[in-house]
C-alpha cells in the first residue's frame, strides 16, 4: 500500500516543480508522480508539471472513503455467519467453551454469586469438607441466598460429607432450606468439591496452577466437560442418604437416623472407631448407639446387627428413596 505521508525531500521537490525551477540530478519524484501530484510531459524538451494538491487530495479521500464502505460491508456479512452456529453446535462432538482460572477465594465466590443469580434450572452442590462452624451473619446471608434461589423456582441439590448430620449449625441450614424446597444427601465415602449451575456452569477446585491460593479455582463452560461433572455428581448422588433418613427417625424403621449413619459407615468397610471419626461422634456413642440396636433386634453381636442390615426394610427403604429421586 502506497504511503500518503511525504518526506521532507518529497516536499520540496514539488515546491521546486511549482515554481518551475530546473531539478537537478537525483531529486526525489517517483513517489510524488505515483500519488498523482506531478506530471512528467515529455514534450518541449520533457519536465515536470505541478497538479492542484486539493484535487490530489479529494481523489484519494473518495478512494478511501470507498475502501471504508466496502470493508463495513464485507463486516457485517461476515457477522452474519454467526447465525449458523446453532447448528453447528448441535453436530459437533466436542465441548465449546473456555475453562478460566479464578486465582482467589474472593474471585470464586463473586463468579459463583454472579452465575447463581442467574440460575433458572438447578443448582447442584457437592461438599465434600468437614463442616466448620461459620459466622452467624455471614451464614445467615448464605440461607437468604439460598431461599431466593428457591423462589426463582431453581432445584437446588446439596451433597454433604455425612459429618455435616452431627454439626448443628449445618443441620440449622440444611433445616431451613429443605423447608422451602431444596434437597440434601449425605455421603460417608470420599467424593469431589464441585459446584453445576442450570447443567452450563461448572466450578471446581485448582489442580492445575502451583502454588495458588487455597480456595482457588476453574469456572468451566465446556459443554462435554459440564455434562461429565453432572453425570459424577448424579452416581454420588445416588449413593447418598436423604438428610431426613440420617437426622429423623422415620416411622415403620427399627433404626434411628444415628444408627443408620453407623451402619452405612460400617458397610463401606470402617471400623466402629473410624466410623466415629468420620461422623463426628465418640467411638463409646457409637458403641452405646449399636448396643442399643442390638437390644431392639434381640441379638448379641455386631455381626448379627450387620447380617440383619444387609436385608433389612430400614436400609432398603433408603437405598429405594435415593434411587427414586434420581433425575
């Protein structure tokens, strides 16, 4: 592309050809005839002739004028190639979405705050850390976020370590946000932090940058990774208990809530003194809980007790009620 900017030689050259002084040997021409601002006439023995400047200048604008129009055009056709991605999307085999990195607590929490107001759908919680007790007003705020998540007529599903049952202020919380819709499991074996939102949204812990901050995290919009986290979420969510079957005793069951926690702790392989740890509980609780089991089935063995739990109505009936929710 030709340059419209002159040179100090290029201007004077043109001042000496308007004035009609010789030029002599060398001087700088190419440029100013290319552009249109002086004439070679080889008559008369040949020289060069100045053209009016304005005229020069009027062409060249209406050319580049004319190169604008054509280039917003050729834009807005392009854009208009956007509308095929629909169906695009709906063939392809791979995920379209970035995966962005939030380096801090703050930056999650604000993200997770900002996609959850958004939510229309469902919300779908896994947490998997012992509870810890939180402020009451900052806990407070987290009920009222909660219940107006509800309101929006969002399905909000929370899956809790099983040590969250023994923890009273996360039993208060689980309390009032099961009152107004929402629905809670428990699950004693190991399972992963992670956070869905409407099935778009995924937030998980960082495994990838060293050394970032703890509560670090990734925001993932890939939509065959949000669907693989959503299926994990769905087989864990399976294999939790209902909070009520864990913190109520339910009519027509021999065991209480407690002792269904044991016993499922029990089943996945702990010994009494692991399954106390793991609950929150003492190990003598846990003895004194399935003595008194023990009593009620007129056995005198704790393999008796597993041996009558294998088949009985009280871990059925759970295991029918999780597997009946199942989206």
């Amino acid at each position: 592309m030709l340059s419209n900017d002159l040179t100090a030689g290029e201007r004077e050259t043109y001042r000496m050809v308007a004035a009609g002084d010789d030029l002599p040997p060398g001087r700088e021409t190419d440029r100013l005839a290319a552009l249109g601002l002086i004439e070679y006439r080889p008559y008369d023995g040949g020289y060069w002739a100045a053209q009016d400047p304005t005229v020069v200048a009027r062409t060249l604008l209406a050319e580049a004028l004319s190169k604008v129009v054509t280039a917003a055009e050729e834009a807005r056709s392009a854009n208009t190639f956007g509308t095929l991605a629909p169906h695009f999307d709906t063939s392809r085999m791979w995920g379209g979405g970035p995966s962005e990195f939030l380096g801090s607590r703050n930056e999650m929490n604000a993200r997770i705050g900002d996609v959850t107001a958004a939510a229309c759908e469902s919300a779908c919680t896994a947490q998997p850390g012992e509870p810890t007790t939180r402020d009451p007003q900052i806990a407070a705020a987290g009920v009222e976020r909660m219940l107006a998540t509800l309101q929006a007529g969002v399905r909000i599903r929370t899956l809790y370590n099983s040590l969250a049952a023994s923890h009273a202020q996360t039993c208060g919380y689980v309390e009032q946000i099961t009152d107004a819709g929402a629905e809670a499991r428990t699950l004693g074996t190991p399972f992963p932090r992670m956070m869905i939102i409407d099935g778009k949204h995924l937030f998980v812990d960082n495994f990838l940058i060293p050394a970032a901050e703890a509560d670090s995290g990734w925001h993932i919009t890939d939509r065959g990774s949000v669907a693989w986290a959503q299926h994990v979420f769905n087989c864990f969510w399976d294999r939790g208990s209902r909070w009520v079957d864990l913190t109520q005793d339910v009519d027509g069951l021999t065991t209480t809530g407690r002792q269904r926690q044991i016993l499922t702790e029990l089943e996945a392989g702990y010994s009494q003194q692991q399954a106390g740890r793991r609950l929150g509980i003492a190990e003598r609780t846990v003895a004194k809980e399935l003595g008194t089991l023990r009593k009620a089935l007129g056995v005198s063995s704790l393999y008796q007790v597993t041996m009558w739990w294998a088949t009985s109505p009280d871990r059925d009936s759970t295991g029918a009620i999780g597997l009946a929710q199942r989206p």
